[in-house]
C-alpha cells in the first residue's frame, strides 16, 4: 500500500426527513444564497421542505445552474455573493449545482481571474457551503473537487480544494424519486467508473480498497436496476445514493494508484459536443479498458472473478468477457456505448487528441502511460 493522508470533513444526514434539520446546520445569523439547476426541485417538493425549515432566515435564490455547469453563469451567481455579502451557500440539487456552487465559493473571494482558480491557482478561502443532494452520481456531497465548462473556449476543466468541502450534505433518497430514468442511469455509471478509476490500475497489497471498492460495483449492478425498474423502492435509491457518495469521498483512494484519464476524455468529448458525463463514461470505458489491458493486465484479471464471477477460460478470454459485462451492465441501463449512437463520427478522435496535445497532457493514467495518441486509438475504437 502506498502512503497516503485522509482528512474527510463533511458531515452527512441521511435519510427520510433530514432536510427538516437543515436550520440546524446553518448560523441563524447567515444570509443564505441558495442556488440551485432548473426547477426540479420545486415539482418534487425539495424547494418547499427547504422553505419550510429555513423559515424566517435571510436566504436569497440563483437559480439555473446547467448540468455541467457554466463559468459564465456562475460568475453571475458570484456577482450576487459579492454584492449581498453572503455569508453561506446552499446547494440544492445534483453534482452540477454542488458542482458550481463550490466555485462560487471559491470566486467570489478569490482576488484574481476566476477562471485561473481552474488552471491551478492556489485558493486561500471560500464562502462556506452546505448541500441537499437530489440527484445520486457524482459524490461531490462529500469530497473537494468541481468540474465547471465554460463556453466562449469550449473547456470543461475541473479544480480541488479542501476549502469547498460542503460544512454538510442531506442526503434523502426520497428526494430522488421523480428523476427522470435516464438521470439515474447516468448516475449509475457515473459512480461506477469513479470506482474503476481508482480501483482499476495495478495491485499494490491494498485489499482493504479492493474490497470495498468491489462491493460498491457489485451493489451498484445488484441495486442499479432495481431502483430503475421501480423509482419509489427506498431501499435500493438508498443503497444507490450511498454508493454514489462512497464512490468518490476518497476512501477507496487511500492508498492506491488512481487513473482518471477516462474522466478526462469524457470531460473533452462534452465539451466538443455536449453529451452527458454519464453518458461519456459509458462509451469510453469498455475501449478504454480493451486498449490499456496490458497495464492493467492484473487488476481485470481480479476484476473478472470478483465482480463478474469469470473463472473460466485463458487470462485474455476472462478479460475480453469482463469488458463485455461491462458494456452490457451499461446498455441495460438504457445507455448507449458507441460515438455512433449520438452521431458523432471518427473525427471525434482526431480533436479530442488534439485537446490533449494543446494542454501538454502526454502521460495520464496510473502509469503516465496516455498520450494523446492512445486517446486517439481509444476513442477511434468508440465509433
């Protein structure tokens, strides 16, 4: 196992009727902006449980934050930190607007160009920040990282910092259950490849992270499509909800080689054409994983037994059919697998690899082993 540190400072309340218990988690002398995406949370009932229990507080409203959220719209939403003197945020929504609200945080006290807090400015202090999670998937309730597009470049880029950890994140699966179906399948592959990136590298005498990160892929595939096939079963939106959270608070994590160069390819194909994260993710990983099966030659092996039950036929069979499982657990959540299914054409291939060129990223991965030219051969491999 390799070194590590592990601070998590987020306090979580889940379950049925936490949102009640939200004054108690915020000063009664706060003047609160809650921000928040597109309207959902009013036809679910969310925006008027929150009302409800921050009833008499000061607490102003930004609303419309996109999925994917959009620096040019949140710098408006930090304009209004700055001239209402906020003293808290509250995030009410899924990862997007966790996602954009921590860079509200972060811009609205930060004393240069917002956008450079993106390309590795140091951040000193941010607003402080607490979430009501509705939508399962990204696990930014309880970890430090944002991923924010912005438009007039075409770059989806993403930042960290222990000072946008959420103070606390209500978690109530309830609050889930009228997301559309194709949100929850994006949530569910979401969380699933969070775990592949940190667990799928190379061994390192880690069984502890083995372990829970297997069980996480092998609830997700048992709970997945049970809460798909009925969006009012508490029990399996609770056991999504929970995995989705594990997935990234940084647990696995501790300890073990991580990836994230699919995360990365997904983040440049939404840029260039506006698919879903989710949706990203479930193309690239099957080809990602066929094309990097060398490198990770063990941990599939593992992963093929483990999660997949795979015990039979020679080392590459056993690979070959864990990556078909894999596409094919994605595809019976209703996601589509291939470039082809959004119309996107092999010239996909060429311009993302030429992001990667442009930014010098020329070893990504747990090895440093992904050029621009293997991004190049993976995506081609998705058409």
């Amino acid at each position: 196992m390799q070194n590590f540190e592990y601070q998590n400072p987020v306090k979580i309340l889940f379950g049925r009727g936490q949102i009640a218990r939200l004054a108690e988690e915020i000063s009664a002398a706060a003047r609160i902006l809650m921000t928040y995406g597109g309207g959902s949370i009013r036809q679910s009932g969310v925006y008027g449980q929150v009302r409800s229990a921050l009833a008499g507080r000061e607490v102003l409203e930004f609303g419309g934050i996109q999925p994917n959220p959009v620096y040019e719209t949140l710098m408006r939403a930090v304009a209004v930190v700055r001239e209402q003197r906020i003293d808290f945020l509250l995030a009410v929504g899924g990862g997007s607007v966790l996602d954009g609200t921590k860079f509200i945080a972060a811009a609205a006290l930060f004393e240069g160009e917002p956008w450079d807090i993106l390309k590795g400015a140091p951040l000193d202090a941010a607003v402080p920040l607490g979430c009501i999670l509705t939508l399962p998937a990204t696990g930014s309730e309880m970890n430090s990282v944002s991923v924010i597009s912005r438009k007039d470049t075409a770059e989806k880029l993403l930042f960290a910092s222990p000072h946008v950890y959420p103070r606390f994140s209500i978690l109530d699966p309830e609050a889930t259950f009228s997301l559309p179906q194709h949100q929850i399948a994006n949530g569910i592959v979401d969380s699933f490849a969070h775990v592949l990136e940190q667990y799928m590298t190379y061994p390192v005498n880690s069984p502890l992270q083995d372990r829970i990160a297997e069980g996480i892929l092998l609830t997700l595939i048992r709970e997945g499509p049970k809460t798909l096939a009925d969006p009012t079963d508490y029990d399996a939106r609770a056991n999504l909800m929970w995995c989705a959270t594990l997935a990234l608070n940084g647990l696995i994590a501790c300890g073990v080689p991580q990836d994230w160069s699919t995360h990365m390819i997904g983040h440049e194909v939404t840029a260039l054409y506006g698919l879903d994260h989710g949706e990203t993710l479930a193309v690239i990983f099957p080809s990602a994983l066929n094309a990097r099966r060398e490198s990770k030659h063990e941990k599939l092996l593992q992963y093929a037994e483990r999660v997949w039950d795979i015990r039979e036929g020679d080392p590459e069979q056993r690979i070959d059919r864990a990556i078909a499982c894999t596409r094919q657990f994605f595809e019976s959540l209703g996601e589509r697998t291939r470039l082809a299914d959004y119309h996107i054409g092999p010239e996909a291939a060429d311009a993302v690899a030429a992001r990667f060129e442009k930014r010098g990223w020329a070893g990504l991965g747990e090895r440093q082993d992904v050029s621009p030219g293997l991004v190049r051969s993976i995506l081609a491999a998705c058409a």
